[in-house]
C-alpha cells in the first residue's frame, strides 16, 4: 500500500513537472519550450552580496552575458540587487517590452548600461528621457545658476526702447529662444526659468524706476497746483485792486 501510494504521487508529481530530453525544465506546465518554465508563482531567495564580504569579487560575471540576483550590496541598506553583463557586445543594461496579442513587440522602458533610463524612447543619450507627457506632484532642479545678478549695481539694464527695437527684429525677446529653436532643441527648464525670471526682474526694475518718475511727476503737478492757486488768489485780490480803483475814480469824475 505504501509503495502503491508513493508510486502515485511519483506519476501526479510527473504529469505537472516535467524534464524534456532537450533539457528543458518545466515546473506546473507539460510542454516546457525554455530552459525552465514555471506556470504560477516562485519565489528566489538572492546571496548576501555585500560589497565588502564573501562575494565581493563579480569578475566571474565578466563576458558571461549573465544576470546576477542577490541583494544589499550597498553593505547596508539591504536593497534588491540586480547585475547584469553584456557579454562579448553593447552597452548592456535592462530592456523591458509588451509582447500584445497581435504581435506587435513594444518596447516600454530601456536602462542602459552608462545609467540612462528611457520610457519609450531609444536610443537614449539623457541620463532620463520620456516620450510622452509625464505627471509629478514637484520638480526641483538644482546645480543651477540664478537671475540675482539683475539686481547688481553694475548690471546694465537694457532699455525698453532697445527691447523693442531687437523684439521688432527677432520677434522674440533677447535671451529666450525662438519657437524655431525650441521646436528643434526642446528647452532647458532650469535654465529657462532662470531667463525668464531675469526678464521678470528686469521688467520690475523698469516698473520701479517708471513709478519713481510718476511719483517725482505727481509732486511736480502739486507743487504747479498750489502755484496755481497763489497765483489764481493774487490775481483775484489784483483785480479786486483795480475794480475799486476804477470805481473810486468813476465816483470823483461825477463829483467834479
């Protein structure tokens, strides 16, 4: 009974494993067509790949083509490994595809090996490049240089007559680039936030200095007013003069 037992879970353990004369593994599948084909869930428990223990030294991995799993490399923060080797060719990296229904093979993401990553796009030469719109809650751009300069006692704040002349040109404002150039080159955030706060800052000044003009202007017109008014007064009391005058020399002339 115990031998017919065993030689039964043998056959059902057989029909859902199998090993192909090709050398071809299948686990939970019958007709396995790679190495080893797993139909539902595995679990790999990677090596201690601290960078400064046992299995410090990868040169075995060199022009194997092989892809190493283990994890905290790092020697601490215990991070999933994964490293992989190009083998005798390329740049190496990871690649990952959608294989539809239809056929069609549609490369989703690219990791080269240099550390650029691509979402859609290849070839890739920036360390991160979207073919599409991307969507994030904050951007920070540092290591960048700032407008701050404008505010220097030796910047030589160009004039609005000048900015016209070069707008009425170059249909663009100096220092930013043309629809022509952007569409050809794609802009720069960091550096066209910088530029276009330069321009911001410098408008501020003009309108710092246009205020200083009205202000100096508004004073003027009161001051003119109130000269006005003295004058408007003594003429007024002038002309009182003269009327009483006239009346007084009126009134002598029927006397006599």
């Amino acid at each position: 009974m115990m031998l017919f037992s065993l030689t039964l879970m043998s056959s059902q353990l057989f029909a859902q494993n199998k090993l192909e004369h090709s050398g071809y593994v299948g686990i939970s599948t019958p007709n396995p067509i790679a190495d080893l084909e797993v139909n539902g869930r595995f679990l790999i428990g990677g090596a201690n790949l601290d960078r400064n223990g046992d299995l410090r030294d990868l040169s075995y991995l060199s022009n194997s083509g092989k892809m190493l799993i283990g994890w905290n490399r790092s020697a601490g923060m215990g991070e999933t490994n994964f490293i992989s080797n190009q083998g005798p060719g390329g740049s190496g990296g990871f690649s990952f595809y959608n294989y539809t229904n239809d056929g069609d093979l549609k490369l989703l993401m690219l990791m080269n090996g240099n550390g650029n990553i691509g979402i859609g796009t290849n070839p890739v030469s920036d360390r991160f490049s979207v073919d599409g719109r991307i969507r994030a809650r904050e951007v920070v751009v540092t290591d960048m240089g700032w407008a701050d300069h404008v505010f220097d006692d030796r910047y030589r704040l160009p004039k609005l007559s000048e900015v016209g002349r070069y707008i009425a040109i170059n249909k663009h404002l100096p220092g930013i680039p043309s629809a022509k150039e952007v569409s050809e080159n794609g802009v720069r955030v960091g550096e066209m936030q910088a530029r276009l706060l330069e321009k911001i800052e410098e408008l501020t000044l003009h309108m710092i200095a246009q205020e200083k003009r009205i202000d100096a202007q508004e004073k003027e017109i009161k001051i003119q007013k109130k000269r006005n008014n003295q004058l408007t007064a003594e003429m007024r009391k002038f002309q009182g003069k003269v009327s009483l005058e006239k009346h007084i020399l009126e009134k002598n002339k029927r006397l006599k």
